[in-house]
C-alpha cells in the first residue's frame, strides 16, 4: 500500500501525462510539476476520519496515514532531487523559480 502510495502513484501520473502530451495536451510547467507533487503526497488525515464514520478499518487507516507520512520524508525530496520532475517536464530550477514567480504575481 506504501509504495502504491509513494511511489506508483507518481510515476502513473507521470506515465498518464507523457501520454496525454503526445495526443496534444501540454499543460503549462508549474501546472505539471505540481499535478506530480500532489501525486507524490502521503495519504490524507481524512482518510481515517471516513473509515470511522462508515465503519471501515480505522486501524488500517491509521497505519496507512502513518506509513506514508513517514516515508513520504524520503520518497518526496528523492524524487524531487532525482530528476523525476525532468520527467513532467521540469527541471527543479525552472519548477522552483516559476512557483516563485507565481506566487509573487498572486500575492502582488
């Protein structure tokens, strides 16, 4: 489940977004790198919240909210300083000063 999470997750996303930009669909470089770093995050504290309140495995949830958070210390940098944000489209320089660049533009 961890590496489904940490790991899997990211990669289909960026697998899902090589493919939509050879059909034509690019989306702008700050959007990419975000849509893999979201893909990249641990599992929501929600997650538990919706497990008690419908009767699921509160205990699994927790485990898995755990897990992920813990690991998530490690897989979000490695990816980050692995290059695979090369792979969306963005190296960490670019991605860096173009989330820069926009949040000054929101924030101005």
């Amino acid at each position: 489940m961890v590496i489904a999470r940490l790991v899997a997750a990211p990669l289909v996303t960026v697998a899902l977004g090589m493919v939509l930009a050879k059909v034509g669909f690019h989306l702008p470089t700050v959007a990419r790198v975000i849509v893999v770093l979201v893909a990249a995050m641990p599992v929501a504290i929600v997650c538990s919240v919706m497990a008690e309140r419908y009767g699921g495995d509160t205990q699994l949830a927790a485990q898995g909210i755990f897990l992920t958070t813990l690991f998530s210390l490690f897989t979000v940098p490695a990816a980050v300083l692995s290059g695979f944000l090369n792979q969306a489209g963005a190296s960490f320089q670019m991605a860096t000063s173009s989330l820069f660049e926009y949040f000054r533009t929101v924030v101005s």
